[in-house]
C-alpha cells in the first residue's frame, strides 16, 4: 500500500509516516516542558529522537559561548567526550565542518562527504577518528533571524539528506530556539528574583536562601558563621544633595569597593537602600571577623569618586555570630541590624558585636512607640508650659509648651526618651498635630478668660515640614482663630540647615508665623547663613550656659551669640538658666528672654494658671 503524501506549511511534501514521526518528536519536547524538565534534558531527548528517525547518525546541539566567537556544545548526549572536547572552541567560517559553516553563512549546510567537501577541510583529522562521513546542519536563531547555533546530525555512512530529513533538521533547529530563549526568560526572571538589579548583587531572597543553607551545614559541621550587616552614614545627604541618579552610582562604586577586598568564601548583599550585609562562612571566629571589620572601615577612610565628585562617607556595622546570637537567619540579620543601630549610636563609623542587652533595649523601644499611640488615644499625654520672661521688664513674654507622658504603669517618662522614638518611628505627625492643636486651645482659652496675651512657642520637628502638614497646622489655627501673631515654631539648627526644610520654613514665615532657632551654637550656622534664614529669635543652647560661672570659652560664645544676633535683628533668648550668677551675666550682655528653673520650672496648666490670679 502506498504511504499518502502530505504538504507541510514549510511546503515540503513527506508521507503521513513522516509527518507522524514530527508530531510525536514534537508532542515528547512539550510534554517534557510542560512537566518543568531541566532544558539540557530536554535538549538531549530531543537529540536521541532525532537519531532514532535518522538510523547510524548521531545528533549534536551547539552554541556560541560567553565571549561570542566561539561554539560550545550544549548538547551530544551520544558523541564521545573526546569528541566533544575537540569541538568545544570550533570558530565559525566556510571550512569549519557543517556546523561552523552553517553559522557562519546563516543557512543550512549538508554536507554528503565529508572527506572531499571543502567545508571540512580543517576538521579532516576529526572525520577520520570518528568515522563521520556525512554531516547535515541547521542554524538556531532566536532573534533577528541571526544565527546562534547550530543542531547537526552526523552519519556514518555518505549520504544526502532526503527532503524529510531537511525537515527533521529545521524542526529540530527550531524546537532548540524555542528552548533557548524560554530558558534565557527563566533565568532573567530567577536573577530579577534573586539578584539587585541596581549592584547585581544577591538580594535579600538569596540571602536568606544561603544564609540558611549555610546554618544547615555549619550545625552539622560544628564551625561558626558571621552576618555583618553594614548602613552607610549620611548616605540620604548625597540624594538630597545630587539626586538619586549620582546617589545609585554612588552605591554602585560603594559595592564594587567592597567587593575588592572579599574573596569567593563571603555572600555579599545589598538588602535595599543603602544597607548590605556579609556573611563569613566556615569560620566566622572574632578574630577573622574583626581583620574583616578593620579592612572595610580602612576602606571608607578613602572618597568615593562618581561623576567627578568625591564623596566622604563612613559606614557604620552590627555583627550577629552563629550559634550565639541566633540560630536561624531572621534571628541573625535582626541582631546584626540591632548591633548596627548601636553602632550608629555610638558616633557611626564604627562596629558592634551584637549582645542580648541590645534586644532588651529594642524591645524596650518597641514598647514604648506602641505605647505612645495608645497613650495619644487613652489621654496620657500632658503638656506643660516653660515661661520665658524679658529681662528688661521682668514681665512674662512668652511659654514653650513642652510634652510630658504621664504613664499609668511607669510613670513620667522623660520626653528624651520618647521624642526621638516619635521621629523615628513617624509617629511624631500625629503627636505633633495634637500637641499643637492642644497648646494653641489652651492660650486661646488663658486669653479669651482674661489673661494677658504672649508668645506661644511649640517645638517642631523636621517630619513635621512636609507640605501636607503644614496644611493641617494652618487649618487647625484658622478652625480656633489662634492670633498668628503670637505664635513662634522652634527648630533645630541642624534642620534649619536643609534645602528642603528651608523651603517649608519660609511657607511658614509668609503665613505670618515667627521661626526660633532652637539649640544655637551645637550645629554647623555661620554669620553669612543666618541673615538668610526666614528666623526672628535665637535661643542659646544650655550647654553654653551651664558652665557660665566657671568657663571662659563659655562666656565669650554666649556673648558672641548674643551681640551677633542683636546685629541681625533677632530677639536672644537663653535656656537652662538656673542660676543667679547666669542670669547676672547674661543681663549684663543684654539677653532679651531668659527661662530656665531660677525663674520657672515648665508649669501644668493648674500651676501656669495660678500666676494671674489676684489675692483677694
């Protein structure tokens, strides 16, 4: 019975057997992709089906390497190693047997012998010791019709492909395209997954991936591990000050430095931002540990050089040691980061090891900020009110208002030990608006009920400059119809100091609100800065007035002060006065305001209150 032909869309004509054995060589591959075999797998299954379609041939599959000039084999599950070997590194070009020849022209190649055919003329030594006599080749192509490869079958007996085997060949070529740039996704996909596309370095995936897998062997091998984590100090400064582009490069130069003085034994990463993490495997002693911790400060003692820039930068790193400090890798990267939080506030720069105090003092902080937002609720919060009284009438003329925690269980805690966890942990905003809005109810009452007015002065803090809230500050003074006119914002000479404070500070200056300059003389201001920041009162930091009496240097500042802000226009003001000698002297220099304890401690509303009433 005669096979019926059939046309396939190639327009080659084969027998329904033919054409058969190509849907179930093509149905095998996809079955085995759809099962998620492994594509060098795939690969050679496919190559065993081609040869049992073509009997005494042997298939092979290759690819151009990394460097892009040479090809490799990927794929000859039935070819000789030595054989292999020998072909790895084959450059394509017209006499570089099938397979080179067939890339180098982009075209198909079938060549029936292979001892007269010019295309083999270099490879004739290869042909002879193992036995090819004929060899047909197909380019892979993956994108812009370039070629990539090649899928060959070499015979061992002389013979022209039929029109079949063409096809077979062209199929095969185009099941391995298909494959390769399936893989090629993959593995882009796995490396987004797993590697910062910034630094190329492993993510925190990976991360905890290795670290986890290095726990394993490190308990089974009883040896130790290090996990360093590292944060870069004052790195927001260069995004503020040259943008988030100069700002990656400047992380990028950060990791590649770094990456010069680890070896193939440390996983490096950058977990996000500008922190990154090491892990020491197969010692992680102290000692190895600290010649490392020594080499990357060393490393930070140089500028790092981007875009004809040099920045100085420091790093400051907590160090989590296994099995002591934790025993899987949440607990190690958590008390790493605890010891680099110590370490930064130990002066930055530096390194802590971690210890179990420092969770104790995390926890502790952690308390305290869930705390903080059910005491907001609950009422805990007080505020008192420092007065401030002008030295030339010993009149009041203003108070600060200053925020107390009266805790049910703990009692009053110190406003240092909670202001600094309210800016951190961004609960400041709401504290910050109630505190406002509380101070401002309180005087407008105090003055709506008789009392003469003064200045109110309510601290601020620099997550209280964003635009959004200095519209709800606006609303709210516009809800009480609070007199601008005897508002005052104190800040802080280190915030004042940025672009972006600068620019809220002024909003609030056309509003018509008063700035004060609180805790002069502890930042970076100079004479030539001040007149062109949007202030109108200079307060002395009480560093500078504690030791009046008995020091020198601090008489010549608080005097300095003093007469460099008269010459400006600004109102002087001196806190932590507790002294008569201090308030002699700073009369004498002609401070305008002076508060501290000689006058007032900050009073509750009952005791503030009890100044304006008359004996009766």
């Amino acid at each position: 019975m005669e096979a019926k032909v059939i046309s396939l869309r190639s327009g080659c004509q084969v027998t329904t057997e033919q054409a058969g054995q190509l849907l179930a060589l093509q149905r095998e591959i996809l079955e085995q992709v759809a099962l998620n075999v492994d594509y060098r797998e795939i690969l050679d299954a496919l190559c065993k089906a081609a040869e049992q379609i073509v009997p005494n041939s042997v298939a092979s599959i290759m690819i151009f390497d990394e460097t892009g000039e040479s090809l490799t084999v990927l794929a000859a599950p039935s070819i000789p190693l030595e054989a292999v070997a020998l072909l790895n590194g084959l450059i394509p070009s017209e006499r570089a047997g099938s397979c080179g020849t067939a890339v180098y022209y982009n075209e198909a190649q079938y060549v029936v012998n292979t001892r007269v055919d010019d295309r083999w003329s270099d490879l004739q030594a290869f042909a002879h010791d193992f036995s090819i006599n004929a060899c047909w080749s197909n380019p892979v192509k993956i994108e812009k019709d370039k070629a990539i490869g090649s899928f060959a079958l070499s015979s061992f007996e002389e013979r022209a492909p039929s029109i079949f085997y063409k096809q077979l060949l062209e199929t095969c070529a185009h099941i391995v395209g298909i494959l390769l740039i399936k893989n090629k996704k993959e593995e882009s996909l796995w490396k987004l997954a797993h590697y910062d596309t910034l630094t190329g370095l492993v993510n925190r995936n990976l991360l905890k991936q290795k670290l986890s897998a290095a726990i394993g062997e490190a308990s089974s091998q009883k040896y130790h591990l290090a996990v360093l984590v590292l944060d870069l100090d004052g790195f927001k400064d260069v995004n503020d000050w040259q943008g988030y582009e100069v700002g990656d490069k400047v992380l990028q130069q950060v990791a590649k430095n770094i990456e010069g003085i680890l070896d193939g034994s440390y996983v490096f990463s950058r977990l996000g931002s500008d922190e990154f993490v090491i892990l020491v495997g197969g010692s992680g002693e102290s000692l190895s540990v600290q010649l490392l911790i020594g080499k990357i400060l060393a490393l930070f003692k140089k500028k790092v050089h981007v875009a004809d820039c040099e920045f100085t930068l420091s790093v400051s790193i907590g160090v989590s040691l296994f099995p002591e400090d934790g025993l899987s890798a949440s607990d190690l990267l958590r008390n790493a980061d605890t010891a680099m939080h110590a370490a930064k506030k130990a002066g930055r720069a530096c390194s802590r090891f971690y210890n179990e105090g420092l969770t104790n003092f995390v926890k502790y902080k952690m308390d305290l900020i869930t705390g903080m937002r059910i005491a907001l609720v609950r009422g805990d919060f007080v505020l008192h009110y420092q007065p401030q009284y002008c030295q030339k009438t010993n009149k009041l003329a203003g108070v600060e208002a200053l925020v107390r925690w009266q805790h049910p269980e703990k009692g009053l805690i110190p406003p240092n030990d909670f202001i600094p966890l309210a800016e951190e942990s961004g609960f400041i905003q709401e504290l910050g608006l109630w505190l406002f809005a509380e101070a401002c109810r309180q005087c407008k009452a105090w003055w709506d009920g008789g009392i003469p007015e003064f200045s109110l002065a309510i601290n601020l803090s620099v997550k209280q400059l964003d635009a959004d809230n200095i519209k709800k500050l606006q609303a709210i003074l516009l809800t009480m119809k609070f007199p601008i006119y005897n508002l005052e914002l104190e800040v802080t000479e280190s915030l004042i100091m940025h672009q972006e404070s600068l620019t809220a500070l002024h909003q609030l200056e056309a509003l018509g609100i008063r700035i004060s300059m609180d805790d002069f003389g502890t930042g970076y201001s100079s004479l030539a800065q001040l007149k062109h920041l949007p202030i109108s009162k200079l307060k002395i930091d009480r560093s500078f007035v504690k030791d009046l009496s008995e020091d020198e240097n601090d008489r010549i500042i608080a005097k300095t002060i003093i007469a460099m802000g008269h010459s400006l226009g600004l109102i002087v003001v001196a806190e932590g006065v507790e002294t008569v000698e201090q308030q002699a002297f700073l009369v004498q220099e002609g401070c305008d305001l002076i508060q501290g304890y000689l006058l007032s401690r900050p009073l509750t509303v009952e005791q503030f209150s009890v100044l304006f009433q008359t004996p009766s």
